[in-house]
C-alpha cells in the first residue's frame, strides 16, 4: 500500500439534482462544455490531475498546496465569467474544498482521511467558495494574495477531531454575510448593537499569542442569551449575534470566528476565558437580550479570553419603536470611532507593537506604527512611514491595509514635493496592489479612485469611488476620500452634505480631514462653514488652495479687510502664487477652476509673476495678459 502526502481539491455542483429536472439536456451540456474548456485545462495548468470524477462532483490531485489553491480561484473565477452570460436558473455553481494530507494510492485513485476532510470542506462552502483546511492556510498564508477568513473548527461526519476551517476571500467577495430570518426592524434595531461591540476590541492592550491570523486579533461573538424565554425574542437574540459577527467582519483590522462554530455555546453555560480557549480566540464577546411590553433592553461586554478580565460593558434601554433609528445612529458612530482608520482597535496595536523589540515586529505591527507616523502629516514621520510600511509588505506581500498606508505615504511625500515622480508611481503601485490583493477593501478602492483622479480619469475614478461606497457607505475614511473628489465630479452641494455626515460620524476628526472638508465647503459656497474648518488648521498646514479659499471665503462674508490680510500672509509666505500658476491644476475640473480664478482675482492675487519671478516659472503662461512680461 502507496500513501503520499498530496493537495486535495474536492469540487461539487450546488442544486445539481434542480438544474437536471429543470433541463436535462442543457444541463449535461453545459457541465461538459464547463469540464473540458474550463477545469480540464486550469487543472492540468495547475499541474494537477483529476483522478475522480462523480455525476455532479470531481476531485483533483496537486503535488504543491498552493497550485491546488490558485487552480480553485481560477475555476470560480471562470465559472463567474461563463454564467455571466446564462440566465440565472441556468448557471452552474461549485463549492469547493482543499485539504493537505496524506493518502492511499492505488492505481489512478486516492482514498484515506486526506481526500476525505477535503470532501467535507467542499461540503461547507458557500456557492462559488473555497474552504480550505488550516494545514492549507499556514502553508500558503503568506504565498499567495488572497485572505483566508478563519471558520473556527468544524465537526464534519465521519473524522474524528474537528477541522479547522478557512475560507478564500477571492475577488468578487466580500466577508460572509450571514443570513438574516428576522422581521426588517429587528434585523436593524440587531445592527444597532453590532458595531457598539466594536469599542470592545480596541480596548485591549494584548493579544492572546494564539489567537490572532497574519498578527490580527481573533474575536468570537457567543449567542446572546434570550432572557424573555420567548420565541420571538429568540430570535432577535439570534438575529442579534448574526449582525454583530455580519459588522465586525467586514473590518479587516481583525478576524472574526464564523457562527457556526460559536454556535456550540447556545444554551451552554460557559466561561469567556474557557471559550476563547477553545475557540482560539482573543477577544470574546457577550451578551443578552429581554423585551418587556414595548421596550427591549439589550447588554453587551467584551472579555479579555486570555484573562477573563471585563474590558467594556454597556446597556441599552430603548422603546422598540425607535430600534431602526438608533441602529442607524449607533452602528456608525461607533464603528468610525472604534473600528477603523485610528480607531481603538489600531490603538491597541500599538500599545503592543511599541512595547516590543523592533526586530520582533511582525508585519501587521510593522502597519500599524507605519500608519501612526503617517498621521503626523509632517515629511520626517511620513518618510519614516515610508520605511515601516515598505518592511511590512516585505514580511508579508499579502497584506493589503499596508499597501493601502503606503500608497497614501507616497502619495503625501509627493505633495511635500520630495522625488515627486518617483513617490507618484510608487503611491500608483501600491494603490493597484492592494485593490489586486483585497477587491472586498473599500478603502483600498477609494485610494485607487484618488490615483485615478490625479490622472485626469474622473470617469473610471467615479466608478472606484462608487465601489468603496458600496462597500462602506458608512465608514468616515472612505466617505472623506471621496469627499476630496466629490465636486470635481461636479457634486458639490452632495460632496458638502457627506461633509456633515462625516463630521456627526467622527466629531473629532484628524487635521488631515479638515483641510479636504474646507474644499469642499468652500465649492458649495457654505464660506462659514469652510472657515470654520480652516480654524481646526495652523497657517503652517495651509496648502495654497487653502490660502485662496480662506481669503475668498472672508470676502464673501464681507470681512474684506480680513481677506486683505489673508492675501497678504498668503504671498509672504508664497511668493510666486499667481492665478496662471494655480489654476493649471488637472484635479480640478473646469468649474471650479473658473471659480478659483475669480476668487483670487476678486480678492487681489496677481495673474503673472513679477518679471523678475517669469524666468523661473517652467509651466507654460495660459492667461492672455501672462503672455509677456
């Protein structure tokens, strides 16, 4: 008896038995037609072999794990491409599964314990997913640029000890989004703790040695207990856990285990500190539900699994009447305060990050400490960003928030007008990598769309911005980001709206932010409100344009006298700041950039240089009366 350690890919057809009764022919047809164009060649491409082939499944043998990965992405993504072209009753969906382990040979056939976790893998997933064992994601974690999404253990029939489960996020995929069963206003009054759960993950100071994948922390949402005994409640305990899990997943600062591996500790009495345990988890999370009358009172805490330590706790009293708009209230705030950008869980990070030896750092503290230099928004810091970020890709190429940081790095280097071409192709690069690694990263398309932008490409631009916001229409970085852009897309009195509502998100939003809002204010002629936003700046983080909107903006308001002096401090400190050298500026479109011009020739900027300045001036003079000294 042969045994070899192999890959096992182990693909099924969902509904296979439904698509033959709805039509037999086409059906057989198209699984031919999908076998021999399709998997036939991706797997022979992957130097794999099929050595099993059952009506409505196969399984495929690979001698490298991260073949049998890479064939399984291609396979959904050519099936993708294929039943774009069908209708929907049409299209042929597999799941997918992959285990590495050892197996029998005999003859052209595997057998044993390896194809057979493979099997059940397959039996997990999702239509159009990939679940994979943990010996499969260890080894190809840092191989390969997709994410791995931890499923917890799973006890699958006929083995023995449980699977450790991962699923592929792939592009075209999101984080699992659980299936929602409750009436609408449960399900959002359910979303509205959700994210509040978010404050729990970043007050931790350590993580769990075991618990974290890539060096982000693990969090378990356990069932929240239903102290009414009812059914109706149940179910919003159940629609409850389903929408924080739903929330905290689509943060990629952290991992989130799946429900169906909490879902053991229904009704089960159970330490936080014993479950983390057994979960692998860092953080775990709890809590309860009751409804009396009209009310419903929801409690939820965090708890340091390492520790059994209670790191946050808070009550909800509420008229259910009111659950949709609190849903809407809380679950924005929070997750803006806490969960992304420099929120709570970053924070912790660092605390960690900085308490180590710098040759210790792994990639994901490397990112973290490279995003808090980057948000002192001065040339040393960001440059020293520059360097940690560039480290962290170099551990872990995979690692899509760290290509994100550094495109922004590059980005901010070049406005301070350090190796400008250079730091503008490489803030390019990353950008595309990191939407390459991570098409579910709404901040990573955002970053894309402003590199598409500064190219003059406002169409393909919008469309990147219009992903992010899909993505995240409630997250405060993407939402300023497209901010930035918004009137240049020629919606300025939208671009000022979204201002407000990033600011009700996060009242104390960064330095950074307030120089973006002060555009956009200023293009929707609400000159308070842009003055207002330039009072949170120093002069010394004025760019010219701020000058220009400053200035203008007083003399809108009657506060000529004001405007002189802005002017005047404006030219002192930039002396060859001229309409023909301002408004040649390709992020602007032609709007605004009239509006610019009549701004600073209304508040006395001079069209040209002085003669003396002209030689020194490289862009060609576009104004008539610039044409000469």
């Amino acid at each position: 008896m042969d045994r070899k350690l192999s890959a096992i890919l182990s693909a099924d057809v969902v509904g296979y038995s439904a698509l033959m009764e709805r039509d037999e022919a086409g059906t057989f047809e198209r699984l031919r037609a999908g076998h021999k164009e399709l998997f036939e060649p991706e797997i022979a491409r992957h130097h794999g072999q099929i050595f099993k082939l059952m009506g409505d499944g196969m399984l495929a043998e690979f001698g490298s794990v991260v073949d049998a990965v890479e064939c399984a992405v291609s396979l959904q993504r050519g099936l993708a491409e294929r039943n774009a072209a069908v209708f929907e009753d049409q299209r042929i969906r597999v799941r997918i599964g992959i285990n590495l382990g050892e197996v029998i040979v005999e003859g052209e056939d595997r057998y044993g314990e390896g194809v057979n976790v493979a099997a059940r893998l397959q039996q997990l997933a999702d239509p159009g997913g990939i679940y994979v064992s943990g010996k499969v994601a260890k080894e190809v974690e840092k191989k390969l640029a997709f994410g791995f999404e931890p499923m917890g253990e799973q006890k699958v029939k006929n083995i023995a000890e449980p699977v450790q489960a991962f699923r592929v996020i792939h592009e075209g995929q999101a984080r699992r989004q659980p299936a929602r069963s409750l009436p609408p206003r449960w399900v959002w009054a359910a979303a509205a703790v959700s994210v509040l759960v978010l404050v729990l993950v970043g007050t931790a100071w350590q993580f769990w040695p075991t618990a974290t994948i890539s060096g982000k922390p693990l969090v378990a949402v356990l069932p929240f207990n239903n102290y009414g005994g009812d059914a109706a409640t149940g179910r919003l305990a159940d629609g409850l856990t389903e929408d924080i899990i739903t929330d905290l997943a689509g943060f990629p600062e952290f991992h989130v285990i799946a429900r169906n591996s909490t879902e053991q500790y229904r009704d089960k009495p159970a330490l936080p500190s014993e479950a983390g345990k057994a979960l692998g988890a860092g953080f775990v999370v709890e809590g309860s539900i009751q409804r009396q009358s009209d009310r419903v009172r929801i409690t939820a805490q965090l708890i340091d699994a390492k520790t059994g330590k209670h790191l946050w706790s808070q009550r909800w009293d509420r008229p259910d009447e009111d659950l949709f708009a609190i849903q809407i209230e809380i679950s924005e705030q929070i997750s803006n305060r806490l969960g992304g950008g420099a929120g709570l869980v970053q924070e912790a990070g660092r605390i960690t990050a900085h308490r180590k030896p710098p040759e210790n750092l792994n990639a994901y503290e490397l990112y973290l400490l490279g995003t808090e230099k980057l948000e002192q928004v001065n040339q040393a810091d960001v440059e020293e960003a520059v360097r940690l970020l560039t480290r962290a890709v170099e551990l872990d190429p995979g690692l899509a928030r760290a290509w994100v940081e550094l495109s922004h790095s590059h980005g901010v280097l070049t406005g301070f007008g350090v190796e400008p071409d250079k730091n503008r192709a490489l803030s390019a690069e990353a950008a595309e990598r990191a939407v390459r690694l991570d098409p579910s990263d709404a901040e990573a398309h955002a970053v894309y769309a402003m590199l598409l932008g500064d190219r003059g490409e406002f169409e393909r631009a919008k469309a990147e911005f219009d992903t992010a916001l899909r993505l995240a229409p409630g997250q405060f970085e993407v939402l300023t980001f497209y901010i930035d852009w918004a009137s240049t897309f020629g919606e300025p009195e939208r671009t000022a709206e979204l201002v407000d509502k990033a600011v009700s998100l996060n009242p104390g939003f960064p330095m950074w932010s307030a120089r973006i809002f002060t555009q956009a204010y200023f293009m929707a002629g609400r000159y308070e409100d842009a003055l207002r936003m330039l009072d949170r700046l120093t002069p010394e983080n004025y760019g010219r344009k701020h000058w220009v909107m400053r200035s203008g903006a007083l003399a809108a308001l009657g506060r000529n006298e004001e405007a002189k002096v802005s002017v005047t401090d404006a030219l002192r400190r930039f002396p060859n700041m001229t309409v023909e050298g301002f408004v040649n500026i390709p992020a602007f479109n032609e709007v605004e950039r009239q509006r610019l011009i009549a701004t600073m020739r209304l508040v006395g900027f001079p069209d040209c240089a002085k003669a003396e300045e002209l030689a020194k001036i490289k862009k060609p003079l576009r104004l008539p009366e610039c044409a000469s000294p």
